[in-house]
C-alpha cells in the first residue's frame, strides 16, 4: 500500500499532471456544447422526413432549437482523455459520427461555417486532405482536435457499439482511419485487466518518455496510442500487479522483447466479407510490414502498426533507455534509491541563477581552439545522489551542456595523431569564482560541482 501511495503521489506533485476540478468540469462543459451543436448541424442538413430525396438545407444553429431523433448524432472521444490519462494541457480528441446521408464535404464545409460562428471557438484550422483528415480548433480555451465520419445506417441508435466490425461495411478508407482512434481505445479498455492501475503506470511511462526524450511519433519513436498498447500489454501478463510492479516490470519487458515481433493486446483479425475488406497489419504477405522494426499492433480492425515510424537509431536508443530504467525501478523498490525534490528556497534561487549564467560558460568554452560547438541543454535536471544509506541526500539541480571537439589530424604519413587538449581548470574555476562572487550566495547552503560525464 505504501509503494502504491508513494508512485501516486509522486504523479500528484508534478505540476499539470492532473486537472483541477474546475478544469474536469470545464472540458465537460465543452464536449456537451459540442455535442449540442453537432446534434443540431446533423439536424439541420438532413432531410425532410416526409421528403427523403430533397436537398439539404443551410444549417442554421438559431433556429434548431430541438434534436430530431429520427437520424441520430454520435460524439465520442478517444485518446488520453477517454483513457483517463490526460493532463492539463492535453488536446481532447473528439469523433463526431453521422448516418449515411450526411455527406464528408459536409464536415470540411457547412460544419467548419457552423463552427466559425460559435463564439467559443477560435483558431480552427481544417486540414481535410491529410491522411486522417482532421479540424483543429480551441474551445473556450481547451484544445480540440476532430474528426469526423459516416456510417452506413439511416439512423444511430442510442446503444450504438462503435466496435461492431460490421459497421465498416460499405465504408471508404477515410472513414474507417477516423472511427480507428475511437475504436482502438475502446478495444484497448476492454482488455486491460485493471482500469485504475493501467492508468497510473500509463501516466508515469508518458511523463518518464516524455523526459528522456523518447515520445514522438513524427520523430521515430512511440507515440500516444504505442504506448498506451505497450502497457496495456504489460498489465495483461501481470493483472494482478500494482502499478508500481507494472512500471518496474515494464521496461524489463520492453527491454527483452524479441523485436521485431510485434507486440499484440489480442489476436489479429483478417479481412471479411461481413466487416469490409480492409488491409491489415501482415508482415507475411506485405514486405513493407516486414520491415516494421518495433511493431506495435493496434487491436481494432483493421489493425494497424502504430510504429512504423520506429527508425533503426530509434529502436538502439530504446533498448538502451529501457535497460537503463529497468535497473533503476528495480533498485528504488528495494529502497537503495531517494529521490529529492528540488524544494528547498535556497536551491530554488540558487539554481535560477547558476542558469542564467550557463551562457557564459558556453562562451568561454567556446573560446577554447578545440571546441567546435558547447551546446546547453535547455532544461535543468533534479537529482538524487546515490548516498550510502542512512547518508542525507541534498537537493540539486544538474544542467548540462554537450561539447563536440575538433576533428583529429592527420600526419604528414598518414598515421592521425590526437594532440587536441582541453585543460578546463583555469576556464571552469573562473565561472565558478564568478557565481560564488554573487550577492545572495550563501556557502553554507550553496554549493556546486562541475565534472565531466561520457556520452
């Protein structure tokens, strides 16, 4: 119980990890206006009952006052948001789904018109020509991005399954890839063992991704719906685990996958008659599956890998991160590990000084005949010194900064000869007699350390 307070916890003191009640209460707001107005533009563009056959009519929101339950409108999100796992700062991803006479211009059209009027909506952007074509906007403030689809049905009853295979038939591509991030979502609830612990190991593995620099999809590595998979799988094989052991777990288990086996929540669907004829994931027949190097199945059909991105430089730097993760959960359940926040005052302002004269250091490394490029990283890190026990840790920041040094030479035989020296002493004690030379410096509380670390 107390590993389990302690990672929930953690996740609490992070700032934005978690919305206010007033922020839960304010997306809720937005969904249902959003709904009220989609349930109103399916309305209004639909035809007359009595006239099936005659044209739709300009939508026009101030004079529906009421919802015709004849057609039906569906509004669903998916993403983190549905899985519970959104920040402050996540887009809400919504669906809006429509019965079959509702026509997909309409979306990219009438509705964009419809939206443009709504006063609580702003910097809307359509992208309809993308691969999953999409409308971007802010929603009294809360990003939105949206997409839209038909279904083949005159009409969407109340109890509508969105994972009912046979609502593809009759479908084109581009609907189908619109209901696949709804789909895959629902799929993806459906099969964790364990709601609440699969949604506090998700948002740890998000936010550790995040900081080592390993979440982005259009930079080669996973990306929102990977991992989400990814741990989903993990709480499978242990469903009886905390979140804690299904963290530590996770990275042993992602670290000695036998890649490129893809990684699957449940058995891969094929094609039907009875489901629509789409392509799925099958590095058998397609070589371009084949060639997949970290395949992350998605579990809706049709299934899809979701890290076709994965790049080969990637997939060495995940293995070695999650190794690296791996020894380290291992080493904080068993207590040999204290992480300290950076807290205190004195470090608060200490650090925020060190900072702001990072540059200089970059300059006067710069100066030195065998530095090419200082290079600062932008952001500083806490750190938890790996004292003996019983031996108080202090609090600290750490900030670094990357040095590319100057090609070797040749000799005059051909043989390179490295006689390239960087002797930092005088440079380094020179910034730091600057920094302790500053007014508020307090040596008793103050400290720092500069060392050299291998990439």
């Amino acid at each position: 119980m107390t590993l389990v307070n302690s990672l929930d916890t953690f996740l609490h003191s992070i700032e934005g990890q978690f919305e206010t009640e007033n922020e839960v209460l304010a997306r809720a707001n937005a969904l249902q206006q959003l709904t009220t107005i989609f349930t109103h533009f399916v309305e209004s563009v639909s035809p007359p009952e009595e006239n099936p056959n005659s044209p739709a009519r300009v939508p026009d929101l101030a004079t529906s006052s009421k919802t015709n339950s004849k057609f039906g409108a569906k509004v669903f999100t998916f993403g983190s948001c549905r899985l519970g796992v959104n920040d402050k700062d996540s887009d809400m991803d919504t669906l809006f789904v429509a019965p079959k006479h509702i026509q997909r211009h309409l979306f990219f059209t009438a509705l964009v018109k419809v939206l443009r009027k709504c006063p609580e909506v702003s910097q809307l952007k359509v992208v309809s020509d993308a691969y999953v074509p999409i409308i971007k906007l802010s929603f009294s403030g809360i990003e939105i991005d949206l997409l839209c689809a038909r279904l083949a049905l005159s009409h969407l009853p109340d109890d509508l399954n969105i994972l009912d295979d046979s609502l593809l038939q009759n479908l084109d591509e581009r609907c189908v890839r619109s209901l696949n991030g709804t789909r895959v979502t629902e799929q993806i609830l459906d099969l964790i063992p364990d709601r609440a612990t699969f949604q506090t190991a998700l948002r740890f593995v998000k936010l550790w991704a995040k900081r080592r620099g390993v979440y982005s999809n259009v930079m080669g590595f996973f990306g929102g719906v990977a991992w989400a998979i990814s741990v989903a799988r993990v709480c499978q094989v242990y469903p009886d685990d905390s979140p804690e052991l299904i963290v530590c777990k996770f990275f042993t288990f992602m670290q000695f996958w036998n890649w490129p086996d893809a990684l699957t929540l449940s058995k891969t669907e094929e094609a039907d008659d009875g489901k629509g004829t789409f392509e799925v994931w099958n590095p058998t027949t397609n070589s371009n599956h084949a060639a997949h190097l970290m395949p992350v199945i998605t579990p809706a059909y049709p299934s899809v890998c979701c890290t076709h991105t994965v790049t080969c430089s990637a997939r060495a730097i995940y293995i070695d991160e999650f190794r690296r993760a791996s020894e380290l959960s291992r080493k904080i359940l068993k207590g040999k590990v204290t992480a300290t926040g950076a807290s205190d005052a004195d470090l608060f302002i200490w650090s925020g000084f060190v900072e702001s004269r990072l540059r200089s250091l970059v300059l006067r490394l710069e100066a030195h005949e065998n530095v090419l490029i200082a290079h600062p990283c932008i952001k500083s890190f806490s750190q938890a010194d790996l004292a003996k026990e019983n031996e108080k840790n202090a609090p600290s920041a750490v900030f670094y900064i990357g040095i590319k040094f100057a090609p070797k030479v040749a000799s005059v035989d051909g043989i390179e000869q490295d006689q390239r020296k960087l002797d930092l002493v005088r440079t380094l004690g020179e910034y730091i007699g600057a920094l302790k030379n500053w007014g508020q410096y307090k040596k008793e509380s103050m400290g720092i350390a500069v060392t050299h670390v291998k990439r």
